[in-house]
C-alpha cells in the first residue's frame, strides 16, 4: 500500500477522541519464542527483527483498505487523513504507465482517458504559496498535468460548484416548504413573539427572555410539538462531518442535505455526460480530483458513488493540494517557472471579462467554504419571500435585510434575514470545528436549534484551511502566522469574479440537456445521494479471539 510522503500530522487542538473500539483488530501470528529481538529501520524506511543469532527478517507492513475505515466507529479529527490504497500519486503513475504500454503495444482496449479536476481552493493555496495568481495557476497546472504527466483533460471543478449549489438551494426550499406546512408556521409565529418580548424587555433593561425553541409547545401559538426533520438542513459538502454525524450521531442524519459536493458533482458530471460526449464508458476514464482535504478521498471512496455496473468510481483519485506540491518537488519543478498551456473549452469556469476583454477566473461569491451558505440565503430570500436586494455575498455588503452576528469564536456567524416590518424570516449560520459543530449537534437534539441552514465545516477558517493544503510558507526567513496564511489564501480564493450558478449559461446549456427534468429518478441519481449510521462496536479489540 502506498502511503502519501506529504501526509503529516499538525494541529491536533480540534482532536475528538481516540477509537475504543476499532470493528477490525489486527491478527496477532504467534511465532516460537527467539528470545529477545531488536527492531531496525533502514533508510527507506522499511523495518526489519534483528534475532539473538544475528538473523535479520524484514516485517510486512500494516494496510487499511477504505471498507475497514467506513466501518470503524471510533475516531474522527477535523481533517481525518484516511489512508487508501487506491488514492495516492503512485497509483496515479501505474495508470500512466499502463496508458504507455497499451500505445506501445497497439492495445487501444487498455488505454484510459485521464481527466483531472482541480479545485478552487487549492488553486488559492499554490497562489498564495508561489505569489502567483490563480489564472496563472491553473495554466500552469494544465501545463504540468498535461505535459508532463500525460494527463487528456484539466477541468475545474468551480465548474460543478454551480450545480451543486443550484440543486442544494432547490433542496432547502422544499424542505422549508414542508416544513412550514407541517406546523413550522405557527412555530415560527410563536418565535417572532418571543423575538418582540426578548426586544422589548431589553430596551426596557430588564433580564433577557429566552427564544422558544423549535419543536417545544407554545401556549400562546397553541401549538403542540411536533418532530420534524427537514428543519434546519445541514450542509453536506464536508466528509469530515458527513463521517463524524455517521459514526457517531446518526440522529442528525435526515437533516443534512442529500445534494452531492461538487467533487462528486463533477464525478458524475465526467463519468456520465462527459464519457457519452466522447463515446466512452465510465471505466475507460480515470478520474482525479485535487482538492484541499485528505477527508475527499474517503468521500470519493463511499459505496454510494461507485458505479457496479463499470465497475468503477466516479472520482477514481483524489490527491491534495500537499501531495501535488510534493510531486513537483520530487521532480525539481518550480511552479513559477513552467510554461503556461491553454485551458480546456468544457467544464472551466474560466473565460473573458466582457468589460476589459481579459481572460478571468470566475467563481461563485462567498466564502472558500464553497458559498452554500450566501447563495441559499440570497435564493431563499428571493423565491420564498419575495425580497430582491439581498446580496450575492451578505458579508461583504450591507443590507437593510440582512443582519450578521458573530459567534463566540470566530468559526461561528449568524446570518439574518429580516422583513421590512422587522421580523426574522431566515435564521442562517456557519459553524466550523468540530468544537463548534458539536455545539450545533447538542441543539438538535434537544430541539433547540432554531436555526433553518447550517455550514457545517471540520476544519476551523473552513475550506482554505484544509488538512491537504499548503502550509504557511517562510518569507525573510519567518514562518507566516497560521490565521495570517488561512487569511491570505482565503482572499485569493475570492480574487475570482463571483457569478451566481443561474448566471452560467453553460452551466443552464448543460443542465438542460443532460438532467432535463431536476424531479426525475435519472436527477436524482446523478444529483443526489444518502447516508448511513455506523453501527457501533464497544467490544475490546484486545480481547478478541480468532
């Protein structure tokens, strides 16, 4: 198995609990007694037993496959780096390798069309690492995966953003929908009563009321409580959350979203619609994703984003932004000084800026987080209530609208939004950590969280902060403050020109074309997908017998 020489352990103050109870222990050989042994380790690393005699013999190393890793219940850290055989650089090479062969040998059969999707976040991180722009970033990347490695195609996955958002903002308003039909409006009457008298007992300085929670029984509504699990969705973009509520909350599973991240948008998107353009079946592509998470290739890996049909995946790889950085170093490379090459026609949301006829980058306004948050709250605003100025980014532009609050700590904010008669209509939030997330998981249970949305992130300053992304670099011989570095990676994620999703034309071509109808099965399927508790193993793995 084939271990990532760029994955590291670092901060661990985000660190929940250790396994007590691993579902697989490892299968102790007894061997006859040599007498004590000493352990050796050579230079590439390999260990070998060292006997009384002298003898040397070289120990197996341990492996985990990705089935061992969904089925454990215990740990979980907020970048969780899950070791997978089939999700490391080298078998990136083997299939290169193979490519070379089956052309050497006029075996077309053999031969898999290499697609590559690069992520906007780590776009920012090589930015910020090189001084470089992530236009030219992306050019260059083209260069080295193409070029260099022999790859077919480099897209961009801001490309698959858009539809994840669009279908995840089509999710809310049902849910809120239904959720309004099925005693959420008399709930949230009661709400906005308590909000008045909360308002009214401060101006008047006397102590604070508290909010009625969700689902508790208010006598003044008449409302009994009821039990209802569309509100608040969840975001689901995050596999460090998405495991964690998995293994250890599996509570919360039907509030988050079903709308797949834009990695597995774009799996599906390449595997499905792109494969038929070409004339292939899925298997005969191979798909790599780069993104800023170790926690993606689990993702990738699930059972629900596998095709039995091809036997095959939608993302077959996923490799980090480190892991890409540490392939250019092994070859001496400099990012600043390679080439540029063209950028792909399809599924790049990089074109020309009408007003300076200049080649752009072009994202979706919001944080690095993805912007689920600002575009469901903007869309919310707009087709359940009827407002129309409410920013595409509320942080970054003030609204009569919208009210911000910040958290107890800088991963948590509440978003707003408010009618013109001063009613809270939306209640948003973004929690990042698991610190925080835990927070939000405690509401839910106890019915408590008032909350429509949440965006849910593991790693604390969220996206840009990823466990695979790069690290602070030196400047003068300083190593960046941590904030500083996550700081400035974040404003080169923003540095692309935010267009919302219903604004790419492209994208609508493509939506129309391929989905048709966003209600059907075929939609679904493509679009969607689902979760599963893990059940949970307290038996001591030391004591098990074989």
């Amino acid at each position: 198995m084939a271990f990532s020489s760029a994955l590291v352990l670092t901060d661990l103050n985000d660190y929940i609990a250790p396994s007590q109870a691993c579902i697989k222990p490892v299968e102790v050989n007894k061997s006859e007694n040599k007498g004590p042994t000493e352990i050796k380790v050579d230079n590439e690393g390999t260990y070998y037993e060292i006997t009384q005699d002298g003898g040397e013999e070289k120990l197996e190393k341990a492996t985990i496959s990705l089935n061992d890793c969904l089925a454990c219940s215990g740990c979980i850290t907020s970048a969780e780096s899950v070791l997978i055989s089939m999700q490391s650089q080298d078998e990136l090479f083997k299939i290169l390798e193979q490519n070379k062969l089956a052309i050497q040998q006029n075996q077309p059969q053999n031969h898999r069309t290499i697609v590559i999707s690069i992520s906007p976040q780590s776009r920012a991180s090589f930015a910020a690492k090189y001084g470089l722009t992530t236009l030219q970033v992306h050019h260059k990347l083209v260069y080295f995966f193409k070029t260099i490695l022999g790859a077919h195609h480099v897209f961009d996955i801001a490309f698959t953003q858009d539809l994840s958002l669009v279908e995840t903002a089509r999710e809310f308003m049902d849910r809120f929908k239904k959720y309004m039909q099925n005693g959420g409006e008399a709930l949230e009457a009661a709400m906005q009563q308590a909000d008045a008298e909360k308002a009214a007992m401060e101006e008047e300085g006397k102590p604070k009321v508290r909010t009625r929670r969700r689902g508790a029984k208010s006598d003044k509504a008449g409302v009994n409580a009821i039990t209802n699990q569309n509100i608040p969705m969840l975001a689901s973009s995050c596999p460090g959350w998405v495991c964690y509520a998995e293994k250890t909350h599996d509570e919360v599973l039907p509030f988050i979203s079903a709308a797949k991240s834009p990695q597995q948008m774009m799996g599906s998107l390449v595997k499905d619609y792109f494969a038929k353009k070409l004339n292939l079946t899925p298997d005969q592509i191979y798909h790599i994703s780069i993104m800023p998470c170790y926690d993606k290739k689990l993702e990738a890996s699930r059972p629900d984003f596998f095709l039995e049909q091809y036997n095959t995946r939608e993302v077959d790889c996923v490799l980090t932004t480190s892991e890409i950085d540490k392939m250019l170093q092994e070859r001496q490379l400099d990012l600043r000084q390679m080439p540029e090459s063209p950028i792909d026609d399809m599924f790049n949301k990089i074109g020309i800026d009408p007003s300076s006829q200049l080649e752009t980058v072009y994202g979706v306004p919001g944080s690095s987080s993805g912007g689920a948050l600002e575009y469901i709250f903007t869309t919310a605003a707009r087709e359940l209530f009827n407002i129309h100025d409410v920013p595409n980014d509320p942080s970054n532009t003030s609204s009569a609208h919208v009210v911000i609050k910040a958290g107890k700590n800088m991963d948590v904010k509440e978003y707003f939004l408010i009618s013109d008669d001063g009613r809270i209509l939306l209640r948003f939030a973004a929690a990042y950590g698991f610190r925080n997330i835990q927070n939000i998981v405690r509401k839910i249970k106890s019915g408590k969280c008032n909350y429509h949305y949440v965006e849910v992130m593991a790693c604390p300053g969220g996206c840009a902060n990823g466990g695979g992304q790069l690290p602070p670099s030196t400047e003068s011989g300083q190593v960046v403050n941590a904030k500083d570095w996550v700081s400035r990676v974040e404003n080169l994620y923003r540095t692309s020109q935010g267009i919302m999703p219903e604004d790419n034309e492209i994208i609508k071509t493509i939506y129309n074309e391929w989905i048709v109808d966003p209600t059907s099965d075929r939609a679904h399927q493509l679009l969607r997908t689902q979760y599963h508790a893990v059940t949970q193993n307290l038996a001591n793995p030391l004591v098990t017998k074989w």
